[in-house]
C-alpha cells in the first residue's frame, strides 16, 4: 500500500488515465461519460464530463447540447458509443439526438496538466439545430459564487441569486423537450426565454480567488460564453458553451480544460460518527475515511468537554485499519469503553470533530421532528399552518380529471382504456381528500401512500405512540402544527392516508397509479401547494387564462389527473394495507374502519382472479421496486441468497407463485387476520411463509417476524434458525464495506433499504433477543445520524443532532433550506467509484431529496430504536 501511495505522489504533476476510465492527478478527477444520460428524468445533472475537483464534483454536463443553458427536461444525448484509447491517452464519446437524427463526437485528451476537448462532426449540423447545438460544460453553482472569474482578461465575479439579461423567441425556434412537454407557461405569448450570456471571449477563468476550485478553459476556434443555468430553473447550473458551427465537418470545436491542482494535496479526513451522540452502554466506533493518499494515525483521542468548559483527554485508543473501499481508504477508532455521560469530541491528528453527548437520553427525540413537522406539513388537501407561518392553502380544490391515453414526465403512464366508467378528462368525485404530497413535489403517489398508511400503522399496534402536538380537522380541512387536539397524532395520519385510498377504491373501482400533475410546467412547482393550480374546474369552452362568469370554471388546463390504468398488484397491496387500518381505526373512525374492511376483501378477491387470468403475461412483482429505491440498487449480498440447486429452487419458486395465486398474498392474509381475527386468512399465510423465507430471507424476513404477535410458540421455533440465518446476513456486512450496512449503488442513493434493514433488525431483536443482540440496532442509526462516507452530518433533519443536513430537496429547496424531521436518500454513487452528499446544493433528488414512504419508514425504525433502547 505505502509504496503505491508513493508512486502515484510523485506521478501527479500531469493527468494520466487510471484503471479505472478516468483522467486522474492529484486533486483532480475528469471523468468522461463514466455516467452517461439516462433518460430516466432526463437532464439529472449527473452526466458526460465531470470533475471531481479536490474531492468534490463541481462541474459536469459536458456534452453536445441543443440549449444555452439546459434544463431537466430539455433533450439528452444518448451516449452510443465510447472508446478508451490507452496508447494515445484519450477517451471517446458518441452521442446521438434520435429526434433529430444527429449525430457527433467528442474526444477527451490528456495534454499534460490539461484535457483538450473536441467536438467532430461525420454531417454538418442538422438545419434545425444550426446556432442552437453547442459543447457546454456546467459548474456547481454554490461552489462558484462569489467567486471572480476573468474572460479575456475582462474581471467579473459570479452572482449569488441569477439577475442576467434574457430576452424571449417564438417557440417554433425552440428545441424540443422530452416527449414534447413543455416546462413553461408562455402565458399567450408564444414565445420562449432564452438568457443571454454574462461574458463572450477565448479565455475564460473560473475562480482565480479560489485554488481549489480554479478551472482555465481556452479556445482558439471557438468563442466561448458564460451562461446562468438559474435564470430559467432554481437548479440550473452555471455554463460555459460553444456553438458549433454550421455547414462543417470535421473537428470543428476544440477547448482546453485545465483544473487548477493544489500541490500535495490531500483530502481532509472525514471521521464518521453519530451527531446525535451514544448511550453509555451502546458500542462506539467512528469510521474514518482517508484519502489514498494519507497516513494513517496509530491513535486517536476523545476528549470531554468539563461543565466548567475546559478540556480534558477522556480516552487514547489504537486506530484500527478496514481497508480501501472503492477510491478511499478507511479505519476505525473504538471508543465504546468510555461509558461516562458528557460532551465529547474526537480528536484525530489535526482533525477535531463537533462535539456530541454521550447520554442514556439522546435517542428520545429521534422521531419528534419528523412527526410534527415534517409528516403534517405535507398533508394534502388541508390548509397547513405553524405558529405565524403558513406553509401552504388547501391543495386541488377543483379535483382530479380521469387522464386520456398519455405518458408522463414522472414515470406513470395512462393506457388505452382508462379501466373505469369515466371519459377522458371527465371529473372523478371525491378524490380531493387525505393523502400525503409524495416527496419533493406535490402529487398522491398511491403506491408511497400506502406505505405510508402501514408504516404508521405498525408503528401504532406496536408502540402505541399517544403524542399529541398536530391539530387536524377533517371538516375545517385545517392542520395547525404545535396545537395538541385531543387525539394521538398518529391515528389521525392513518385517518388521512386512509381517507385519500378508499375514495380511491370506492370512486374508481381499484387503485389509480398516481394523482399527479397533467401539465409540466405546474409539475416543476416550487411555492405554495395551494397556487399550483387555479382551484378552478377547467372548461376547454373557455380561452386559456379565461375565467367564466361564475367564476368557478377557467380555460386554463391545469388540473391534475387520476392514473388509473389498472395494476392487480398494487390493488393486492392496497388491500393489505386496508385490512391493516381497518384494525386500526376501529374504535376511532368505525365508519371509515369499515369502509377499508369492505375494500380489503373485495381488492383481494378480484386482484388475485386479475392476477390468475394474467399469468401467462404475469407482470414483474417489482413494477413498483423504484418507490423503495431497490430498483436500481446493486449491493453484493455477504450471504449469496439463493444458493440452492436450481431444480429445488424452481419448484420452490413455482408452489410460492401457486400458493399466491390461489391465497393470496401472505402479508395481505396476515393483515386481514389481524383486522378480522377469521381463521382462515392466519392459514393462508402460514401456508406460504416457509417457502418465502427458503426463497428469500433477507426479503422476507419482516413479514415473518410481523407474524410472531398472532402466532403461537411453535411459529416462533420454527423461525429460529431463519433468524440465526439472518443474524449472519447482518454479521455479513462488517466485511461487506466499512459502515456495517447495505449501501447502494443506484441512482436514487439507499436510504429506503438501509431503513427497511434497520427495521428488521430492530424487529428481531424484539422477538429474539438472545440471537440479534441489542448491539446491532445501532448500525442503521450510526449511518444515518453521520457514520458515513463524504461528510458527517446527519441525513436526518433530527433534534438532537449537532450538525443535521442543512439543504434538502424538499418543496422549500429553492431557499436552500429544509423542512424539519426530512430524511436524506443518502450517498449517491457515481460511477465508477465516488460517493457524494452536497450539503449546499438541494437540488440532486437521488441524495437530498425526502420521501413520504421514506421518512414514515424512519417513524417506525426511530419508534423501535427508541423502544429498544428505553427497555
Ligand atoms: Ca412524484
Ligand atoms: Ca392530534
Ligand atoms: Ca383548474
């Protein structure tokens, strides 16, 4: 290890291509095309050229681009093509634009500390695109401004707030958007925004106050201008393009980059470990992360904060290596033996952390911020209120509309037939109540919601929180946060789920895919939830912007629409969770218990006759897998799931699928037991449980142990081994990466399937206490409140927590701020091995945004942790 670290010290002075694809020195990475667009939401902000400077990646988006300053939805090259010329040192790109049958490429060249960038054309730019295709390049915003730049010599200093000039351009000029959506409202005009540049010149440099982010860009061919990304959406990026010039052939741009390096630089350490603090009993290891680079200590320190508010040394210990993990180097420092409540902080060569407790208290109020704040404020179709601040109006006053035959910009689509009585864009009734905003922005996403509903309702039957700090009237639709009403918080969010899905069920006859926007340009919205649209019935009598006399119909088309394309699936899971409420609510709101009992069982019956006729083209059980982000998530499993003969296997998979078909689904059937006390659903589920866990334990393991309260002992015995197999799964991960939990790789960073992890491993702790010891309920926490790659601050906006997230990608995010009790998806990978959390820039969704299954998710993980630990 340390003579390779040597080696690469003294090679560092020119960029050369890695192993791994990519141009590297020391504190600068360029990456080409190691992410390619994806297409999934279109423009991410995460793709083409990138650099990763000085440990964070500031600039990206290099690529052929038919707009001065793209936006999420404007076209996407799809990337054909790319050659990695090691001889020459260089690597090549193909990217094509199928709407316009163009082609082109780019060729990335080490040239001593620079890379030369060329765009080559095989066919002139297309008619269409002549003036409008260009090379752009985009730079992190909050890295950038305030800081001075020179063109041509010429000073200037980046904006903090975009205030360019723009001037506007009959849309017949304007490239087309993806599918054709439009994501703005020209409100008659017919005319589109297009910024103009803040400087034009040869030689640009970026942040020559600043040497670590200093990036020079010079072209002898090609005239660059300087673009604001944020003049047409909070969360455009600074751009640097070239237009490409029309009728040619050839190499027709060529630029050099040359990222300013810091001689000898090597990354600080990032010490991992809990903001929130410990217990005195709980263990105590920080993970800390190490630039290749850099050599390890052999000892750290924790020094206690004394109430008079001096220093002393509480504990020395060794710090023990783990090993490299992707491009960083980690160890660990084990503190557990210090036991004695007070503040603490880690000392760690230079390094010195915040301070934090150690305290038998500090998980206490884990879960307050995001029961009073965070859940409340994203209730749907109430007026939403806290103290002199009004969050938001009553949201979609004019309902929904059945939606025609049409895709959509957030993954839903509307089939042929709508799979109801309605006409297209006819109103259903009673669909604007309950219901939860899904994340980020503002639509029912039914299969979220009903995670929603059941992870408060487990967290209910089990704990039985009786907090009361939400006021909610159904009848005023009014919330007022901080004002306790009587009634447990809790029951009255499984009320308001609840209410949204049944009229669902009741309305349209089965479950809608989504409530969500019809129009693109009301969907991007960022504001209050009630101005998103007019709270007037569209009538397409009427012009566009025209209110009838009445005023209560207008001619503008932004009502939101019911998907309603009907999924078995998602009706089975409905159905589960109906059954759970149903239980639930008895007692509280019997009518609507009943309500939800009546839906269960008739969504069970016909969802698995559905599933039955449709077997020969059965659908993926995993249609809805990316709400729990494990659709794109790929972690190597430490215990191989699956490891037996593949015949045995198969017959297994077959009876499993038999099983299904013919009971139902075992969750729904132990659901419905527990709401109905029959028999025969209890039968239903034991009957299918020991296939699911021998086909998948890890999957299945949290509906086994939810089973334990309704079984008798011979279940529990039965299970044992399964969970002594288990506790191996989580024994697994130590050697899996250095943080002791799954950590995906996809593009929505892990945190559901961290969560779902720490569930299970809370739950089996609860019934099997003398097999998954109470240590390894700590893990999940550690990773979420800062144990982790990148930085240390917690994912979580928790109290508690010294240094919590300060940017989410909430419906506040273009304030750079948060909504209390969010919770981060994490870590975002980007290829081929960089793990990254901006903490001053919201607006990557796959880490900062925070989900309404998400953060329920981390109720019912906070409400056991808290349990465990309170024993
Ligand atoms: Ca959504
Ligand atoms: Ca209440
Ligand atoms: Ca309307």
């Amino acid at each position: 290890m340390m003579t390779l670290a040597v080696a690469t010290v003294c090679q560092a002075q020119d960029l050369t291509l890695n192993d791994r694809e990519y141009f590297e020195r020391q504190g600068v990475n360029v990456l080409v095309f190691s992410n390619s667009f994806n297409g999934g939401f279109n423009d991410e902000k995460n793709s083409g050229i990138e650099i990763i400077h000085h440990g964070v990646r500031t600039v990206q988006g290099g690529a052929v681009r038919l707009n001065n300053t793209p936006e999420q939805w404007d076209l996407v090259p799809k990337m054909t093509d790319r050659k990695v010329d090691r001889g020459n040192g260089s690597i090549e790109v193909t990217m094509r634009y199928d709407d316009y049958d163009f082609d082109s490429r780019v060729v990335v060249t080490a040239k001593g500390k620079a890379v030369e960038i060329a765009v080559w054309l095989d066919k002139p730019v297309p008619e269409k695109l002549a003036g409008e295709a260009g090379f752009n390049i985009e730079f992190l915003p909050s890295q950038y401004w305030l800081k001075t730049f020179t063109m041509d010599g010429r000073l200037g200093r980046l904006p903090r707030y975009a205030t360019s000039q723009t001037i506007t351009r009959p849309n017949s000029e304007k490239p087309r958007q993806f599918k054709g959506f439009k994501t703005y409202d020209d409100r008659g005009t017919g005319r589109f925004i297009d910024p103009l540049p803040i400087e034009t010149g040869h030689r640009l440099t970026m942040a020559t106050d600043d040497p670590g982010r200093m990036v020079k860009i010079s072209s002898d061919d090609a005239e660059l201008k300087l673009f604001d990304g944020r003049m047409l959406a909070q969360n455009g990026w600074f751009v640097v393009r070239s237009v490409l010039p029309a009728g040619k052939t050839g190499k027709v741009i060529t630029w050099t980059v040359e990222p300013n390096a810091i001689p000898g630089w090597i990354r600080e350490p990032n010490i991992g470990f809990s903001q929130i603090g410990y217990t005195p009993e709980q263990p105590k290891v920080a993970v800390i992360e190490l630039d290749k680079n850099d050599t390890p200590q052999t000892s750290a320190s924790l020094m206690r904060i004394k109430a008079d508010g001096t220093t002393e040394k509480a504990f020395e210990g060794a710090i023990q290596s783990w090993g490299p993990y992707f491009k960083y180097n980690y160890v660990k420092f084990d503190f557990s033996a210090v036991k004695e409540p007070g503040v603490y902080y880690i000392q760690y060569g230079n390094t010195k952390t915040n301070d934090f407790l150690i305290d038998a208290h500090v998980y206490d109020k884990i879960t307050d911020a995001t029961t009073d704040v965070w859940v409340p404020i994203h209730m749907n179709h109430m007026y939403v209120t806290e103290g002199y601040r009004t969050w938001h109006g009553e949201p979609f006053k004019e309902g929904y509309l059945q939606a025609p035959e049409s895709d959509h910009f957030d993954l839903h689509r509307q089939g042929p037939t709508t799979d109801t009585k309605y006409k297209p864009l006819e109103l259903i009734p009673g669909l604007n109540v309950g219901g939860f905003f899904d994340a980020g922005d503002f639509d029912i996403e039914t299969g979220s919601n009903i995670n929603v509903v059941q992870n408060f309702i487990r967290t209910w039957e089990l704990f039985r929180p009786q907090r009361d700090e939400t006021f909610v009237s159904q009848k005023q639709r009014y919330v007022d946060l901080h004002r306790p009403d009587g009634v447990p918080d809790i029951l009255q969010f499984i009320e308001h789920g609840t209410l949204n899905l049944v009229a669902q069920a009741e309305q349209i006859g089965h479950m809608a895919s989504t409530l969500s926007n019809s129009i693109l340009d009301n969907y991007h919205h960022l504001g209050d939830a009630a101005s998103i649209t007019d709270g007037l019935h569209y009538d397409p009598s009427l012009k566009p912007y025209e209110v009838s006399a009445d005023g209560k119909r207008s001619g503008t088309p932004d009502d939101m629409w019911a998907f309603t394309t009907r999924s078995p699936q998602l009706d089975l899971r409905a159905a589960t969770m109906f059954a759970a409420a149903s239980h639930a609510l008895k007692g509280y709101n019997d009518d609507l218990a009943e309500r939800a009992l009546t839906q269960s069982k008739r969504l069970m019956k016909e969802a698995t006759e559905i599933i039955a006729q449709r077997a020969a083209a059965r659908q993926n059980d995993d249609e809805y897998a990316w709400l729990e982000g494990s659709e794109q998530t790929s972690i190597a499993n430490p215990m191989q799931q699956g490891a037996q003969p593949d015949k045995k296997r198969q017959k297994l998979l077959e009876r499993s699928r038999k099983n299904r078909e013919q009971l139902g689904d075992m969750a729904t059937n132990l659901m419905l037991f527990s709401a109905t006390q029959e028999k025969q659903y209890l039968d239903n589920f034991a009957a299918q449980i020991w296939d699911a866990l021998e086909l998948r334990l890890s999957g299945n393991m949290q509906t086994a142990l939810d089973a334990v309260p309704y079984m008798d002992e011979a279940y529990k015995q039965k299970l044992r081994p399964y969970v002594e197999k288990y506790e191996q799964y989580i024994k697994g991960f130590d050697t899996n990466n250095p943080y002791g939990v799954p950590i995906g790789l996809g593009n929505w960073a892990g945190v559901n399937m961290v969560l779902n992890f720490g569930i299970t491993v809370n739950y089996a702790h609860i019934y099997f206490p003398d097999i998954v010891g109470k240590d390894e309920v700590y893990r999940v926490a550690n990773w979420l409140y800062g144990c982790h790659p990148y930085h240390n601050y917690s994912f979580v906006a928790v109290v508690g927590a010294t240094r919590p997230k300060q940017v989410f990608y909430g419906n506040n995010r273009a304030d750079f701020s948060f909504i209390p009790g969010n919770v981060a998806p994490g870590l975002l990978f980007r290829k081929p091995d960089h793990f990254e959390n901006y903490d001053d820039w919201p607006f990557l969704w796959g880490q900062n945004e925070g989900t309404i299954a998400g953060n329920t998710q981390y109720i019912i993980f906070g409400s056991s942790l808290k349990n465990i630990v309170s024993e």
